[in-house]
C-alpha cells in the first residue's frame, strides 16, 4: 500500500530544502565570482571546492529527504523512498532538460539522488529497529 502522506513530505522536504541550496550556493557563487576578479589564483581551486559542496548538500537533502519518507511510511520502505528519489530528481531533470538533452551528469544524477533517498530510508530503519531492541523486553 502506498502512504501518499509519506511521498508528499519526502518530496516537499526534498524540494524546499533543494531549493534552499539552491540560493545559498547562488549567492556563494556571486560572492566567489567577486572574489576570483580581486584574486584570479583562486580560480580552479574555487571551482573544484563548490562542485564539491554542492554535491554533499544534495546528497545530505536526498537523504533527509528518504529519512522523513521512511519515517511517515514505516512500510515498504524500500518502494517509497525510491519513488520520492525518483520523482524529485526526474522533476529537477524535466526542468533542465527544456534546455538540453539527457547526458550522463544527469542520468547519474537521477540514480545518484534515488540512491542516497534509499540510504536515508535504510538509516531511519537502522535507527527505528535500535529503539526497538532497546525497548523490548528482552533488550
């Protein structure tokens, strides 16, 4: 059975806290842009650094995203977090592809992203089946 409510959230968190790295790293970028005009060194190193941050906040996003889905479904986990994963990222996907075509970047980024939102589903049933060892009786 699929638990709408726990798609909704998954997605809504996923989204309005992409969204939010979204303008953080924008207005990073605009600093950075400043920044390498006064300091030209900085170029490449800078680069590298913001794709790197980048992708762990989208990773970190994923995840918390699976987390909430996983908590609010407590069943068929595994299906929930895939379908939010996949729909977050194929939503981010249709909006860029208006521009260009599908490549590899965005094909990993999809499996990527459906990736991680499972691994926080995983972790939130890592963490539910420690509390209940700790709880039980026997525990």
């Amino acid at each position: 059975m699929i638990k709408w409510k726990a798609l909704l959230a998954g997605s809504t968190c996923i989204i309005i806290l992409g969204l939010s790295l979204q303008l953080v790293f924008l207005l990073l970028a605009v600093l950075y842009t400043e920044m390498v005009h006064a300091y030209p060194y900085l170029a490449t190193p800078g680069t590298i650094i913001s794709y790197l941050l980048g992708f762990i906040g989208f990773f970190i996003i994923m995840s918390i995203g699976g987390y909430i889905t996983a908590n609010l479904a407590r069943i068929n986990i595994l299906a929930h977090t895939l379908i939010v994963g996949l729909a977050t990222t194929g939503v981010s996907l249709l909006a860029s592809l208006s521009t260009s075509s599908l490549t590899l970047k965005g094909l990993l980024f999809v499996v990527l992203g459906s990736a991680f939102t499972i691994m926080g589903g995983r972790i939130w049933h890592q963490n539910e089946n420690k509390s209940l060892k700790q709880h039980s009786p026997t525990g």
